[in-house]
C-alpha cells in the first residue's frame, strides 16, 4: 500500500520523505548491522533477512529520493534535509556491509534490488554528501571481492549445502 | 554481459535494473543495464568510477583487481584455481567496464600501462574489455596537455631564474654600495 501511494502524485514531496524516512528507520531498527550487540542476532531474524521485502523498499527510496532532491533543489537551507540523506546513506551502508553472522543471504538473495537501491540513491544523492559515499563504496566493492573468493571456496568444498554459495558469488561480482 | 548505454536524458522513471548517474564533466546521463548476475561490486564501482573518479579507491581497486588478473593468467590451472581465475576475470570485466564509462581522463591515463598490459591476457573478454577503454582514450588531447603543461612551467622556470639573476645582481650591486658607505663611513670617523 505504501508503495502504490509513493506512486501516485497526490501525495506532496514533503510527505513521501516524511514517509521514506519512517520506512528506512523501521528498516534499520530490523535489519541495521549491529556487529556489536551479536545477542540480539538470532535465527528467526536472520531467516527474515532473506525474506526482507527489497522491492517495496526500493520503490519508496525511489520516489522519496525523488521528492527529497525537489525538496533540496528549492530550499536555501540544505542543512533541513541532511537527516535524511544521512538515514539514506546508513541503509545503503547496511545493504553494502552485511554483519558477518548473515554475510551471505543479501548476495544470495538480493543483489539485485542492492544494485537498483545503490543506483537510485547515487542518482539522488547531493554532491555535498558523496565524501560520505566514497568509503561506503570502496568498502562495499572490498567486502564484494572477498565475498565472491570466499564464496567460490565454499561451492568448491561444498560446505554447508542450506547456503547458495555459488549464487552469492555471482551476486557479489 | 553487462551492456552500457549513454543517454543524453534520463528515462522518466528508472527501470528495474537501470543505474542512472550524470557526469559532473559533460553532464550527461549514463544509464546502464545489467546481466542479472552481476551486482553488488559493479554497483560500487561504477559509483566510484561515475561519481568520484579522482579518488584513491578506485585507483587501488583498479590496480588490484586487474594486477593479480594479469600477474595469474596462467594456462595450467587446477579445477579450484580455475573457478578462481573465473571470478577475477569476472572482476577485472566489471573494472573495465565501470572505467570505460568514467569521464575523467586523467584516471584513465594514469592507467595506460596498466591497460596497455592487459591486451596481453588469454581472456578474449578481458582483451577486448581493455582495448574498448584504450581505443576510447584520447591520447593526443592527454600528452598535448601534458606538453602545454611543461611548457608552462618551463616557462615559469626561466622567468624565475631570470628574477634570481636580476635579484643576485641587485645583492652585489647593494653590497658593493654598503662597501663604499662603509669605508666612506671609516673615512669620516679617521677624520
């Protein structure tokens, strides 16, 4: 429903941030890394990562990216929408590094709505925000890399069948 | 294969497996499609190449990746290597692939012998990924600001050079004066 509504033009720019921001929050709250609290990490949650619904998500960053750049185009105060390319940057950063309990499942499953969202969110991003960017990516491209040898290794060795390893290697490149 | 279009407009709304970005050099927009098993690096990448091509990461990410892909192409390789070599020739596809879509010549000079070597790999792919960005380098435009470049700063040597002799001159001519008051000065005072 969310989704459908981001694509109508009835609702305003302010309104599709508003709501973009609430999603992506509500994103980080569920699947946001938390390398340092491993004890809230359990199996439930990590099968819910593979199940996570990456299109709706894609289609509201989409349009509420959209929305915020009109935002930031007409204001004079550009410091009003950094909380929210900030947020951007945080989901992208979670999509790009997974924590290393569930290292696989976002290659496995979801690289391509990674690709769109990375791609969407370039598309949108102020040049004032990409230094922000930049380690992001060359973390996310490194981390890729790794992943892709690590994975190759694995579908070699077969190692635990339940993973799709060489899908995830592919997914990485 | 990954296939790249450049575009003078965005699409109105961007496609599913589209990446749209605008060059900050010509202003326009690339908009490319992607294999469907292709993604995760690619994506950032590109994004380094597109967006910031002078920063270092694509520069070591480029050396790396495309610097082990030529020092291992080897013909005798075991199964395991070979799935190995598979994946970093996938890689070093997807480095080429993002450079040929960066503007910015001076990252794709600077990688010239790089570039140069890797025509020279087994890997009818990579061969031909690598002469794609080589044949749409332009060469003479680099090396004519190169030498407009050294010729500027000839230029400047010679005229700082010039301000050195004229200043050494000047020292020796204050100095011969400064002798003359001096003893002029000694003269007085004998008086």
């Amino acid at each position: 429903m969310v989704a459908s509504a981001f694509d109508s033009d009835d609702l305003s720019n302010e309104a599709k941030v508003v709501v973009m921001g609430s999603v992506l929050l509500q994103y980080l709250n569920i699947y946001g890394n938390t390398d340092d609290d491993t004890n809230s990490k359990d199996e439930n949650r990590r099968r819910k990562t593979s199940e996570a619904r990456y299109d709706i998500i894609t289609s509201v960053i989409n349009s509420g990216l959209e929305a915020a750049s009109n935002i930031d185009a007409d204001t004079e105060d550009k410091a009003t929408l950094d909380s929210v390319w900030d947020r951007v940057i945080e989901t992208v950063s979670t999509l790009l590094l997974p924590p290393k309990d569930n290292r696989y499942d976002g290659y496995a499953y979801h690289s391509k709505s990674i690709l769109n969202i990375v791609a969407i969110a370039l598309s949108h991003l102020p040049t004032r925000k990409l230094t922000l960017v930049e380690p992001m990516l060359e973390n996310g491209a490194n981390l890729a890399v790794e992943v892709a040898f690590e994975c190759n290794e694995k579908a070699y060795n077969q190692d635990d069948e339940d993973i799709p390893y060489s899908q995830a290697a592919e997914g990485a490149m | 294969m990954t296939r790249i279009y450049l575009i003078h407009k965005p699409p109105r709304v961007p496609c599913k497996f589209g990446f749209i970005v605008q060059s900050s050099v010509t202003n326009q927009y690339s908009y490319l499609i992607y294999h469907p098993n292709s993604h995760v690096f690619l994506a950032c990448f590109m994004g380094l190449c597109q967006k910031m091509p002078t920063c270092p990461a694509v520069n070591s990410l480029t050396n790396q990746i495309l610097g082990e892909t030529i020092d291992s192409d080897e013909d005798d390789l075991s199964e395991k290597m070979r799935l190995q070599s598979k994946t970093r020739h996938s890689l070093a596809i997807a480095v080429c692939e993002s450079l040929s879509t960066a503007t910015s010549q001076d990252l794709l000079v600077g990688l010239f012998p790089l570039l140069c070597r890797l025509t020279n790999v087994e890997n009818d792919g990579l061969r031909r990924a690598a002469g794609k960005i080589l044949g749409g380098m332009n060469l003479s435009e680099a090396i004519s600001r190169e030498r407009q470049r050294a010729d500027q700063a000839d230029l400047r040597a010679k005229e700082i050079e010039e301000e050195n002799i004229a200043m050494l001159e000047e020292i020796e001519y204050l100095q011969k004066e400064n002798e003359e008051l001096q003893r002029q000065v000694s003269g007085y005072s004998a008086t």
